[in-house]
C-alpha cells in the first residue's frame, strides 16, 4: 500500500459531509482508513476499510442516491474523472477491487428489483437450494479416518458459547495456551508445539446451523453479518448434520475449514480473513502430504493475500509479514522469481520489524544457493 502516496490520497477529519443525496456526482471514494456514515431517507449504516462510496452515481453521472459523512477521521482514495484512469493504470489491482463492489452492487439492485417484482405478484419464486457438506469440499478430496491423539487432551478444555445466528448453545473446545511448548518457528509464521497442533480446533461450528467461524472470533461479529448469514442459511441451508465427536477426526476438522470458508463467502469476510483460513489448509495439507491440494490451497491463500496487500492499511511490519507469507507460498508453487520478489520486498521495507527482515534475508539467501 505505499504506492497509494503516489496517487490520490485524501484525508477528511471527523463530521465532514463528502457528498449529500441529490448532489451531482462528481467523485467517488475508496476508504483506506476510518468510518463513513450512509444515510439515506430511511436507513443509516456505517462502512469502513475497504468500501466504495458514491461509485454507481458517478459512474453513470447520477445524483447520489444517499449521503455520506465522515464518523471518524478518514483517509480515501478520492477518484474524479481525471484520476480514476491514472489509478486503474497505476493501480490495476485496486481498479479490479473497485469494479469488483460496482458489479457487486449492480448485481444486489437487480436482486432487490426481483424481490420488489416478486412482493408485487411475479411468479418468479425464490428456489431453496439445500447443500450437502461434500459439496462445499474440493473434487476428488480425500475422506481422512485419523483422530485427534490423546496427547491433545492435557491441553483443551471447553466453553459453552450460544451461535450469534440462531442462539443455539453449545460447547466450544479451546486451547490452554499456557501448557503449549514450542518446537519450532517456521519461516512462515506457523509454529510447532510439541505433542498438539491448534489447527485442529481453529474453527468452531454450531451444531446447528452450521454457522462456523475462527473460535477466537466466534462471538464478536457484527449484525450486518448476522443478518446475512440468517437470510443466507435460510435460503440454501445445508442438508446434512455436523458435530464435532468427542475426539474429532481430521476429516471434520477439513470439513470445518470448509464451513468456515462458506461462512465468510456469505459474511463478506475481508481478503486478509480468507487469505489466513487458506494458509491453515495449506499447513493441514503439508501434514498429510496432499501435494495436489497444497498447491490448490496455496493459489487460494496467495491470491487473497495479494487482494490484502492492494485493498487494505498496514504497518509496515504487517506489509514484511504479509510479503514473507507471500515468498512463502510462491515457494510451494515453485514460483522462485515471485518469491524472490517478495522476499526483497519484506527486506527493503526501511521501518518494519528487524526480525522479519532477517528471516526475508534468509529466504533469498536459500533462493540464491540453489542458482
């Protein structure tokens, strides 16, 4: 996100009125950082990194439809009909994010039209479309009958947590972190504990609805999200039963990731969310020695981290971490020159974190060896 200073880069202390319902769109907004408040006649919603504002209006020279007010200080992308060419040029990534929310929200007013359509007495009717958990899996994956080792036992206990979708209570495993003992970091930032590994119980699911999130952030989603994942499973619930068994199989555990990730597919997870769900399948795989699902799991976690990388603020330590785990995965996929340039990126950043510049000066010293 550096290269941002290089092009329109605006900052709006906290009250500012970026534009009111009915003015003339002549600009639109990219949030970098802080809150914008959208009001319209009859609702008010907050967005924040990561949103376009005022895109539809100005693409297609409209009044704007609502208003938009600063809640916070606010730092934005500002894009105009000069500007807005140079970005995508400079930018290309950040331009295939923008028109990415544009189609996103062309697609949802036409999805609203239908549902007026079908209030009015259109015969279109809604489909449930029920989904079975082999499904949500990749072609051809395989059905693991391993369980979890007793050793697990001496480091878990659980928590009764009630489902933020359908209040179902149920209880969570956790880990005492307090009894881990580290084996040993690897350059990827995964580490290893003796006798457990955590990424079996990274995600939890209600037995439910199905409703599967990261445990140490189960109960902290917004109700926007809520909301979505409510009219979601109404609509395509899922046919099948899942709950964890006492000592769970790594088959459930890979079925959980999977869950997660439908989760955040309807949630709207951040690319950073989907990037790090990927990054743990690809550790699960390496375990099992699945090369062909490294691989799979591997693209998938690169192309969310590079979407990250583009769309959303960082320290310049998290832009070394995010560039080390990037080398990292260009690696599994024998993308050495990719790597490289990660690598170099992660070492040249002047006020990062020593530590992940030494590890990146590693890495390319390991590239340059095998020249």
């Amino acid at each position: 996100m550096s290269q941002l200073t290089a092009i329109h880069v605006a900052e709006f202390p906290k009250d500012t009125v970026l534009f009111s319902k009915g003015e003339q769109a002549s600009t639109m907004y990219f949030v970098l950082s802080g809150k914008i408040e959208i009001r319209t006649d009859t609702q008010q919603m907050s967005v924040s990194t990561g949103a376009v504002i005022g895109d539809l209006a100005f693409l297609n020279e409209w009044p704007h439809t609502y208003g938009a007010r600063c809640e916070t200080d606010v730092r934005a992308l500002q894009l105009d009909g000069k500007t807005i060419l140079d970005v995508f040029k400079k930018q290309p990534r950040i331009g295939y994010y923008v028109m990415k929310e544009v189609a996103a929200k062309a697609a949802g007013m036409i999805n609203e039209t239908k549902a007026a359509l079908k209030e009015e007495g259109a015969s279109e009717a809604e489909a449930t479309i029920p989904v079975s958990l082999n499904q949500l899996l990749p072609e051809g994956h395989p059905v693991f009958t391993d369980r979890a080792p007793e050793t697990h036992d001496n480091f878990l206990f659980t928590k009764d947590v009630d489902c933020p979708v359908c209040k179902t209570s149920f209880q969570g495993t956790r880990i005492r972190v307090s009894r881990l003992m580290v084996q040993e970091h690897k350059p990827d930032f995964r580490t290893i504990y003796s006798d457990f590994d955590p990424l079996w119980y990274y995600v939890w699911v209600c037995p439910n609805c199905l409703f599967a999130y990261p445990a140490r952030q189960y109960s902290k989603i917004s109700r926007n999200m809520v909301h979505r994942a409510k009219r979601e499973l109404e609509r395509n619930p899922i046919t099948d039963s899942f709950k964890f068994d006492e000592r769970r199989t790594l088959h459930q555990v890979f079925l959980s990731y999977y869950l997660a990730l439908r989760t955040y597919e309807i949630t709207e997870a951040t690319p950073q969310q989907w990037g790090n769900m990927w990054l743990r399948l690809v550790w699960l795989y390496e375990d099992n020695e699945c090369t062909e699902l490294i691989k799979y799991a591997a693209e998938q976690a690169l192309k969310y981290f590079d979407e990250a990388m583009s769309t959303t603020w960082r320290s310049e330590a998290g832009d070394q971490k995010l560039y080390v785990i990037m080398g990292e995965l260009c690696l599994r996929l024998d993308r050495n020159e990719e790597a490289f340039r990660y690598f170099r990126n992660a070492a040249t950043i002047q006020h990062g974190d020593e530590r992940y510049r030494r590890t990146a000066v590693d890495r390319i010293h390991d590239l340059r060896s095998k020249d």
